[in-house]
C-alpha cells in the first residue's frame, strides 16, 4: 500500500509541476504580446506606420494580377537576398530583420518590409513590424503569432505604394 500511495503522490506532484510549468509558458506568451503592443504603440504608432517614399503602377501582367471574382487579386513576390527573380518582377518585397528580441521560445524579432523598384533598388515604401512566434503550451494547439495590430481602416503598405492595386481602386469608387 506504501508503494501505491508513493507512487499516486509522484504523479500528482509530477501534474502539479506540468501545470504550473504550462501557466508559465501561457503568461510568457501574453507578457511578450504586451511587449509588442507597447512598441507598436509607441510614439502614437509612427514608428510602425506605412511610410510611403514614391509611388508607381504595377505592371498589368499575370505576375502581378488574377482575374478573381469580385474583387481582382494583386500580388507582388517576396525576393530575399538580392536574388533576382527576372524581367517580369520589377517590384519586389524585401524583408529585412533588424533586431531579435528574444532568441528562446517564444521568438520575438523586429523586422522591416519594404518594397523596392528592382531597377535601381530604390525602397518606395517600408513598415516596422514586431512579431511573436511560439511560446506557450504547444499541445493540443501551437500558440499563433503575435504583431502588431493594423487599423482596418489603414492602407496595407503595397495598397499605398501601388496607384493600381485593386482594393485602392474599389475603396476610390465607393
């Protein structure tokens, strides 16, 4: 009976730790995400705002555009180290990490996207992003990521940038 009893307290200090362990993860998870939001917000959220340097119209080609219906789809490929992804893709988005916040889990990096002519790598357009991935308990269900939050009534940095993206037309007809 000894022997039982010993062994029903292991595991019930064994769930105890696993449990506490978990709500730790949880509140690392949520501290970070608080984290964020403060960064986002600071300096009234300039520091994180579209900042539009020049701004084009996208080539009308396959590359760049669907036939979807109701609403045209656009998209502009995402180059990473310089690699060229050939005549058809004159614009490209760049994303370059700037800092990382946090190296263990959950992983917090600041980064920039910017869009960039390829012609003469001229940046049109950038934004600062902050962004949180994993932490958190991974079972049953991994934590999703964390950034910063975006006014929905805001323009998307390629929406200000390209003078023909079809949402920036659609919100001018209406």
């Amino acid at each position: 009976m000894a022997i039982i009893g010993k062994v029903v307290g292991s595991l019930g200090l064994g769930l105890v730790a696993l449990v506490g362990y978990g709500i730790y993860l949880e509140w690392e998870v949520k501290r970070w995400d608080q984290k964020i939001d403060a960064l986002c917000a600071a300096n009234g959220g300039r520091d994180v705002a579209v900042r539009v340097y020049e701004t084009v119209m996208a080539p009308d080609t396959k590359e760049y555009f669907a036939e979807t219906k109701p609403v045209r789809s656009f998209y502009v490929p995402t180059r990473r180290g310089g690699q060229s992804l050939g005549p058809n893709f004159p614009y490209v988005f760049e994303t370059e990490r700037l800092a990382v916040l946090n190296e263990k889990d959950p992983f917090v990096v600041k980064y920039v996207l910017r869009i960039v002519r390829v012609a003469d790598s001229k940046t049109l357009g950038e934004q600062v992003e902050y962004t949180r991935s994993g932490g958190g308990i991974a079972f049953p269900d991994p934590s999703t990521p964390h950034s910063c939050t975006q006014d929905p009534r805001a323009q998307s940095l390629d929406m200000s940038v390209f003078l023909n993206h079809p949402r920036r037309l659609e919100g001018a007809a209406k």
